[in-house]
C-alpha cells in the first residue's frame, strides 16, 4: 500500500467532528423583570461555569452595564430594564477579557491579584499575563 491510499482510507475512517469546539458553553443568562429591575435567575450557575467569584462577575457586570445592582440567593437584581441580549453581551466580553487564554485559547485559567495587578494564569499552557483590574 502506498502513502496515499493509506491516508485517503484513515480519512474516511475519522467520525464526521475530531474534535469538539462544544468543551466551554457559558449558560444563556435566564432573564426576567420584576417591575423596573432586571433579574439574572442563573447568575451563579454562570459564575461556576466560568470557574470565577461571583462578586468579580458581578462587579464586572453591573460596570458593563452601567447600573446599580445586588447579589441574593444565587441571583442578581440590576436597577433598571435589561434585554437578555445585553446582559450575554457582557458576560461575553468578560469571558473574552478575563477568562480565555489569550495563547491556547482555553478556558482553564485563574485570576490571581499580586500587589496591586490582575494576573491572569493559563494552568493549560503555563501563560501569564496581566489584565485590568475589575474596579
């Protein structure tokens, strides 16, 4: 048997995804308005998904969003109304700046606070880099 037909038959052997791009999800954040406030209902189920202290999320948030806001029982009240759209917007730029690796891409990193700097470590790969601090 020669290189290519060896190759043409491993091809069509492989399942039809190698490899899952599936790994990471952040939960779509469950919405409702109770009056004038917006509640994220899931608020900590995305927290541990992203493997990150609810109140950095949070702080995070309620800054992106630009309101005011307070943490209960597994949810967060924002003062004022909110599309769902909105609220997974900033959850996306959270995850973008402070969750996925800026070299593998990965998800598997840590917030560490040294002095007075945000590091971010990727236990995948080993990268550190610093980000902004969440004021």
């Amino acid at each position: 048997m020669d290189y290519d037909s060896l190759l043409n038959r491993g091809k069509a052997e492989l399942p039809e995804s190698v490899e899952s791009k599936a790994r990471f999800e952040v939960p779509a954040a469950r919405v409702h308005l109770e009056g004038k406030k917006t509640v994220i209902t899931n608020f900590d189920d995305i927290c541990d998904r992203l493997n990150r202290d609810p109140d950095t999320v949070a702080k995070y948030l309620l800054r992106e969003i630009g309101t005011a806001g307070a943490r209960t029982d597994g949810r967060i009240t924002l003062t004022g109304i909110f599309s769902p759209a909105q609220i997974d917007s900033a959850i996306r730029q959270f995850v973008e700046a402070y969750v996925m690796c800026k070299v593998c891409h990965l998800p598997d990193t840590k917030l560490i606070k040294e002095k007075r700097a945000t590091t971010i470590v990727c236990e995948a790969c080993g990268a550190r880099y610093p980000v902004k601090t969440i004021s």
